[in-house]
C-alpha cells in the first residue's frame, strides 16, 4: 500500500495540469491533501471573519480526477466555513460525486471528528484531521471543523487499535515560517509517543522540516501542492512543495521524500517534479529547516527571532500595539487621512466588528497566541533571548521578505 502526502491544495480557476505518473505514486495508492477552498453554490453567503474568504471551483475537482482517481482531502481548516455550513455540505456531496473522501468537518462536532480508514492489500489505515482553533470550529449542535482539543489524545489511542497505520492531518503552525514552533514539535512528537505513525502537517504554505520520531514520522508543513504561481511568488518558497511517499509493507513503513514545483502554464497550473537542480536547491532550504528540529536550543533560537521579526512586521500593528511617537505627532494630517476610520474608533473606543474578529482569530489561534507571547517575552526580558547571529542570518536567509 501506498499513500502520497501533499500540502495544501487550492482549486481557484485556472486548470491544473500535471504528469501524476511523476507526481504522485501511481493508481494503486492514495493521495491525501490538506483542501484549502471550499465549494459553495452561487449566491452563497460568505461568513464573516478576518482574512479573505477563499471559494473552490467545481470544475477543478474534474481535474483532479482526470489526472488521478484516488483523492482523500482533509478539510479541517480555518477555510472550510468561508461559507458556512451549506458550503461544507456542498464540498463534501461534489467530492463524493467524484469519490472523493473527506475528513475534519461537519453538521456537528461528532460528525467532524469521525475518522475516516482506507483499506487495500490486508492494511487498515486510519485516518483523523483537526485544525488549530481558528475560523468556523464546530460545536456540539453546529456545524465547522474539528479542532484539537483535550480528548484528541484519547481518541488517538482508541483509533490505534482499530487500524494498522494510524496517520494525522493536522492544519497548524505559522504562514510563511520555515519551522515549527517548539511547542508544536513537542505536541507533534507527543501524539507519535501516543500512537500515531504520521503526522500529515500543512498551513504554512511554506514547505517546513520533516524528521524520524520514536519510529513515527512527521512532516510538520509541506507547502502548497496546487496553488496560484502568481499569488505566491512573491515568496521565496510558495511555489514548490514536499510530497513524501509513504509505503507500508508487512505493517512497516518506510517513505521518500519528492519536491514539486508549480508554474503558470497559459490559463493552467502546471504541477511538475523538480529538475535535479532544482531539487538540490530544495534540499539545501530543507536541510536548514531539519538542523534546528535535532537540537532543542537551536530551535528556540530560530522561533524566537522568527516570531519577533513577524511581530515587527505585523502583530504589532494587526494589536495596534506598533503605532509610533513619530507617526502620532507628525503624521497626523496624512494618517487621519489615510486611517479615519481606524482613527475614529480609535477617539471613540469602538472596535469594527472587522477589528474584533481580527483580535479574536489572534486571540484564540494557538500559533498566533504563540507568536505574541514569544515576541513580547524576548522583547520585554521577561524570556531569556536566544536569538544569536546564526538564527538571524537564517531567518533572514529562509524567510526574506519577513525581516524589517
């Protein structure tokens, strides 16, 4: 048996076009992505929030089955509510309608949990996908996503025993950051401690590093699979991914590792397996993306830099925390201009509703939180710094449109 793990996967309106004979493991395996864009009828009503409500395309899920059959989509995600209930329902009835399975959402909590198995060659495998606390979680009488919560490790080791591989897609961490925190790789190896043999990550966008744990193995982001080119050159690392290829003989397992590079290719996305010296280039950003996940200090100091530089860049002003002397005394005119609205609640005390459910997803996401404490933490003392030369010429290496 075999399954292919791919990052997050956008179905917007250009056609996808790719070799799957090169991409992925051929017919007799799966594939298994995290879906980023929900489905949803015309006229459907996008659900407030912070952040673009994206929308899949159905005539992208015809192109995914042309060019291979076997698609299982997690979608626990902080997208899979862009439109609320009916737009989940109306993903998970088209995917059925090309035997597609799904996993991570539904009409109540219960029914976003439930595990999904896939079974071929005398192998079970199992199957669970939750999502960090953002956008659209379910509840027990309302529709959304299964997010991880206190009983996700009881239902880990219930699931164990159920199936003979046990494989969880988690949609968690920071966009755009090379690693994980070190609070994540501790949960990520805790739940291999509990039982599970993959872990599936993505959300970052960004392929992120990969490692061997107590005989388990966890890929903690493996960028975007199937994406706009145009949208995400802009980072240095948006347009080409990780495809591991798990293969599980006699209940072993054992995987290699594929890179794939997206490119625009007339009105299509074209999916293609990297060139020898593409891949070499990829591995050299890997390899920096694996060093600090074997030495604990190491990744402190990466995570540290990396969250105060994206403090810098954007926390600070998304908590209005940022706002300059300078720009209060003598910007005033232009900033007043530019930012009446903002400056009017400002005078007023009056959040938008906008600015609240911005505080909110920052507030409630377990990264975002993560970030801030971390950031604030290092620049106030209160944390012991261990950023160094070596973490901020990295950081500034793997993530350069970051630093300020």
């Amino acid at each position: 048996m075999h399954l292919s793990l791919v990052g997050d996967v956008c179905l917007e309106k250009k056609a996808i076009a790719f070799d799957f004979k090169e991409v992925l493991h051929p017919h007799q395996g799966f594939a298994i992505g995290n879906l980023e864009t929900p489905l949803a009828p015309e006229g459907a009503s996008k659900r407030p929030k912070a952040g673009p409500n994206m929308k899949g395309q159905l005539e992208r899920l015809k192109n995914l089955h042309e060019h291979y059959p076997n698609w299982v989509f997690t979608i626990a995600n902080n997208h899979a509510m862009d439109y609320g209930a009916e737009g989940i329902v109306y993903t998970q009835q088209h995917c059925q309608n090309f035997s597609f399975r799904c996993l991570g959402a539904g009409n109540t909590l219960n029914d976003a949990k439930s595990p999904l198995f896939l079974e071929q060659d005398g192998i079970r495998v199992g199957i669970l996908a939750r999502c960090e606390t953002q956008f659209g979680a379910a509840s027990a009488s309302s529709a959304g996503v299964a997010t991880l919560d206190s009983h996700f490790y009881q239902e880990v080791q219930k699931l164990k025993g159920e199936c003979d591989i046990l494989l969880l897609s988690i949609h968690a961490g920071a966009e755009i950051c090379a690693w994980p925190s070190p609070q994540w790789q501790n949960r990520f190896r805790s739940l291999i401690d509990a039982g599970a043999d993959v872990i599936h990550g993505h959300h970052a966008h960004v392929p992120q590093g990969y490692e061997t744990y107590n005989n388990g193995f966890i890929y903690y982001g493996l960028g975007n699979f199937i994406a706009n080119p145009k949208l995400w050159s802009r980072h240095a690392n948006g347009t080409w991914s990780i495809v591991p290829t798990l293969s599980i003989e006699n209940n072993q397992l054992s995987h290699s590792v594929k890179t794939i590079v997206l490119e625009s290719q007339e009105d299509k996305v074209f999916v293609r397996v990297s060139t020898p010296e593409e891949a070499q280039k990829h591995q050299r950003y890997l390899d920096q993306c694996n060093a600090p996940l074997e030495n604990l200090e190491f990744l402190e100091s990466v995570w540290q830099e990396a969250s105060v530089q994206m403090y810098k860049s954007f926390y600070g002003d998304y908590l209005e925390f940022a706002k300059s002397e300078r720009q209060t005394k003598f910007r005033l005119v232009p900033f007043a201009r530019k930012h009446l609205g903002r400056l009017k609640r400002q005078l007023t005390n009056s959040p938008s509703q906008r600015q609240l459910l911005l505080w909110y997803h920052l507030f409630a996401c377990e990264t975002h939180r993560d970030v801030i404490a971390t950031a604030l933490g290092v620049l106030s003392g209160e944390l012991e710094d261990k950023r160094s030369e070596q973490s901020q010429i990295m950081v500034k290496e793997m993530m350069p449109r970051l630093v300020v």
